[in-house]
C-alpha cells in the first residue's frame, strides 16, 4: 500500500520552502533598510544639534563682541563724530547680518536631502526587483 502523504521532497514541500526562503530574504532586506534608516537619522540629528550648538555660542559671542567694538567706536567719537560713527557700526552690522543671511541660505541649499542613502537604496533594489520580474 502506497502512502498517500507527499514525501519531504515533494513539489509542494518545495514550494513552501522556497515561499519561507523569499520571505526571510525580504525581511532581511527590510530589516537591514531600518537598521540604514535608524543610522542616517541618528547621524543627522547629532549633526544638527552639534550645529545648533556651535552656532548659537558663535552667534552670541559675536554679537556682544560686535556690540562692545561698536559702543568703543562710538564712545571714542563722542565728542567730534558721533552721529556719523554711530550710523557707520549700525551699516557694517547690517551688512555683516546680509552675508550670513545669504551664507546660511547658501548652505541649506546645498545640503543633502534628509534620508538621500536609505532613499537610494530602496531605490536599487526596487529597480532590482523589477528587473528580475522581467527578465522571466
């Protein structure tokens, strides 16, 4: 008498094999696609905030150093020039304040998009994929 069970290397065995083997390998390349995504926002959040940081103690200390050069300007010319001293500081912080301006916005266009690496990565292995579809 013959059993009726399909053996353990039947097709159907084998199809579900290859099903499982499919899936693990999507789930890796998901898992691995987080794991790229996690990185990048980790990078970027310690590089923004180590901007920030730098930035707002530039910032302040170039503003009370611009503040006492120019009240030391002014002070200086108290008595001769005052009026034309005190609108020359004014004007040269106005211009400095103009070419950060234009660097700051120079520099956020130039930068990266956020997630660019994860982006092209999926981007790869959905072309990859469709790829493989048509090659069949």
């Amino acid at each position: 008498m013959e059993n009726s069970t399909p053996s353990a290397g039947g097709p159907i065995s084998k199809l579900l094999r290859s099903i499982s083997n499919v899936l693990a390998s999507l789930i890796d390349v998901g898992q691995t696609r987080l794991e790229l995504l996690t990185l990048e926002l980790q990078v970027e959040v310690r590089r923004a905030a180590g901007l920030l940081a730098i930035g707002f103690f530039t910032i302040f200390f170039a503003a009370m150093g611009c503040l006492l050069a120019g009240l030391s300007l002014i002070f200086a010319f108290w008595d001769s020039q005052r009026i034309l001293v005190s609108v020359l500081v004014t004007a040269f912080f106005f211009l400095m304040a103009s070419l950060g301006g234009w660097k700051l916005a120079s520099q956020l266009r130039r930068k990266p998009p956020l997630l660019a690496d994860t982006l092209g990565e999926l981007k790869k292995d959905s072309d990859r994929l469709r790829g493989g579809m048509r090659d069949r």
